[in-house]
C-alpha cells in the first residue's frame, strides 16, 4: 500500500489529506474537514485533470503571442501532449475572448479557446 500525502484545494480550509492507495485506487482518504475532502483525493489518484493555459503563435495580429485555455479540463497525463500540439498553431485572424481557436482539442470533447481579443496588426478588429 502507498500513502500520498495531499493538500485538498476543493474549499478555503486546505486541508491536509493522507490518501491510502492500493493498485492505483484510493482505498481511504483521512484528514478532510468536510465532504469535498474525500472526493477531492480520489480524483486526485484516480483520474487528474487540469484546465491547461498557455500561448499560441500569431501572425499579422498587434501581438505575438495570444494567450489560450482550455475551456474544460484535460486529464494531466495528456498536458505534454497539449503543449507540442499548441506549439503547431498559428492564429492570422482577429479573435475575441472565448472565440474557439481549436474545437474538441486532440479528440478530448473540450476547445481551445481565446483568453483575450486581439486585432490585426493594424489596430483594426475585423
């Protein structure tokens, strides 16, 4: 059996978990304060996610990077994947906050999406 010893982010007390896992399965978890502790550690073990944010590559816009987000989360094994896959994209075109740069992003059923507008190197929107 391994014990992981994990802080649960889920509400403002933090608390400080002590998972039992056994053939990757969260066997018991102590330490939580409230009902969100428990299920915090098992997603923690069992199935990670995060919302990934990083950058993407513009060309003819007025900046050079155009910050980008996942619009739901993406299991933390897949991230490095996520990355070489961001490091391929180009955006030529005004968008807007939120606007879909990639739909259902490497097949995951989320997008990738615009964390900021952006206009033509001219100044202009459209």
């Amino acid at each position: 059996m391994i014990i992981k010893h994990l802080t649960c982010i889920e509400c403002p007390k933090g608390c400080g978990l002590s998972v039992d896992i056994e053939n990757c399965k969260v066997v018991k978890v102590q330490g939580q304060r409230c009902p969100k502790g428990e299920k915090y550690a098992v997603a923690e073990v069992e199935n990670p996610v995060r919302i990934m944010t990083s950058a993407v590559l513009t060309r003819g816009l007025d900046i050079k990077m155009l910050p980008v987000r996942t619009n739901s989360p993406i299991p933390k094994s897949r991230i490095q994947e996520a990355m070489r896959e961001i490091k391929r994209i180009r955006v030529e075109r005004p968008v807007r906050t939120g606007e879909i740069i990639v739909k259902n992003f490497l097949g995951l059923g989320v997008d990738l999406v615009a964390a900021r507008d952006v206009k033509k190197g001219d100044g202009s929107i459209f």
